[in-house]
C-alpha cells in the first residue's frame, strides 16, 4: 500500500475564523484512512507552481474527511481560502512522520504558538482529560481552536502578548511549574528550543513539530534542511518534509540566540 499518494479532495466546508485563519475540510478517503496526527498535506495552488504544506488539524478515518487550519499569508494562500465548498482540492498526502503514540504516565502537555496549534488538536484526543495545552497568541482576537480542546476534554492556558487574554507573557511561563509525562509542541523556534530545556529539565519526552519552508513535501528537493544530532552524537543534516516535521526533541540541534 502506497503511504501517500496525489489526489483530488472534494471540499465539503470553508470559511474564515479570526485573523485571516481559514478553517477548511475536504472528503479524502484515502489519506484519512492513513494519516497520522502531526502528518502534513501539500495543496495544489491554481496559477501557482509550488504546493503549499498545511498539516492536519482533523482526521475522521470513518468519515474519510480531514480537515486543515491555516492562516492566509499571502497570494498563494489566499487562493486556497478563497476556494468554495464543492470545489476540487488537488493534493499530495498524507506526508512527513506524524507524534509518535505515548503512554505520557502524568498527562501530556500541548503547546503550541499562534498558527502552530492546529497541528495538536488530533493528537491531544487519544488523552482526553489527561491532556493540557497551553497555548500562546498575539491578542484575544487571534485565538483559535480553544473550544475544540475543550470539547476533547482537555484543560486549556492562554497566554497573549499584550494581555487581552490570559497570561501576558510567553506560553512558556505557563509551564514551568506544571507536571506532565511528556510533551508535543509546535510553534516558532524559539518558543520550541525553550519547551525542550524544560522537558529535558523534567527529564520527560518532548515531540515538536518543526515550521520549514517545503517546496516537494518528500525530500526531494533538499529546501527544508535541519541540523540534527545522531544516536553516537555526531551531528548531520535531515529534512523537515521526509524525516519530519515531527522529531524527538533530543535530536534537534538547536541554534544559538
């Protein structure tokens, strides 16, 4: 059986939630029967030559549906969200190496940063209450998927830059003090290589998901490049679209400020 493959997706639901966030679901039987929480699509953009990588944020394997959450940043897209209900969604899925399964004796810990929420929203459901996600955005406004978390059972922290929301402040001041048995982040770098000293403070696993720009989605063309560290230490060079965008965050080596 073929892991992914190039297909038409039929969408069955659009529309726009706050700060340019398009929330779309299309019917792919196909990768929802295969996709894995954290995994990712390439969508085909009319007019333009280069796909655009948007992870699951929803995958229904009986219903054959996913669902994708993703904010228009610019012309390509803006295409996407501009597409219809019962229009054809050309993609490539599903892609990358999704979160791996985890006992997470003591709960598991979702963090994520503004558009990098999406990606946790699947994989928080197998721990229902067991789960926290503590989540950072730029102003009340910009929050999403808050009542989504909540209808899987998990608690839900809200930090926000200028306060309008919960905590002012980083998401990761948030945490510092909580007890969890492991960790699933995505969001910016920085805010990702400081979940990671606090995971391996706690001496627990940590999983994050890494943003790369990707042009092929498979590892072909060598444009989302990650400096990583191998079992004996030595360090080399993988790639976000095939041997990610999910990684053990022991594996990562992290740049300096």
């Amino acid at each position: 059986m073929k892991k992914y493959d190039v297909f038409n997706a039929e969408i069955i639901s659009t529309r726009m939630a706050a700060g340019g966030v398009c929330d779309m679901s299309v019917l792919a039987p196909f990768a929802a029967r295969l996709a894995k929480p954290g995994q990712f699509a390439q969508l085909f953009v009319p007019g333009k030559t280069l796909r655009r990588p948007v992870s699951f944020c929803g995958i229904d394997a009986a219903g054959g549906t996913l669902r994708f959450v993703f904010q228009v940043r610019g012309e390509g897209t803006g295409r996407l969200a501009d597409m219809k209900k019962g229009d054809t969604l050309n993609m490539l899925a599903p892609l990358g190496n999704g979160f791996e399964p985890c006992g997470a004796r003591g709960g598991a810990l979702f963090v994520g940063g503004g558009i990098g929420v999406p990606p946790l929203l699947e994989a928080s459901k197998r721990f229902g209450s067991g789960a926290v996600l503590a989540a950072g955005f730029k102003d009340k406004k910009s929050i999403i998927l808050k009542e989504d978390f909540e209808k899987n059972g998990c608690k839900v922290l809200v930090a926000t830059d200028d306060g309008s929301y919960g905590h002012h402040g980083l998401v990761t001041d948030m945490i510092e003090g909580l007890r969890f048995g492991a960790v699933y982040a995505c969001g910016p770098l920085p805010m990702l290589k400081a979940v990671s000293r606090i995971a391996e403070n706690k001496n627990v696993l940590c999983y994050v998901s890494m943003e790369e720009r990707m042009a092929c989605g498979i590892g072909a063309c060598l444009g989302c490049a990650v400096k990583l560290r191998g079992e004996n230490g030595a360090v080399h060079y993988g790639h976000v679209c095939r041997d990610g965008p999910v990684f053990d965050s022991r594996e990562v080596v992290w740049p300096d400020p």
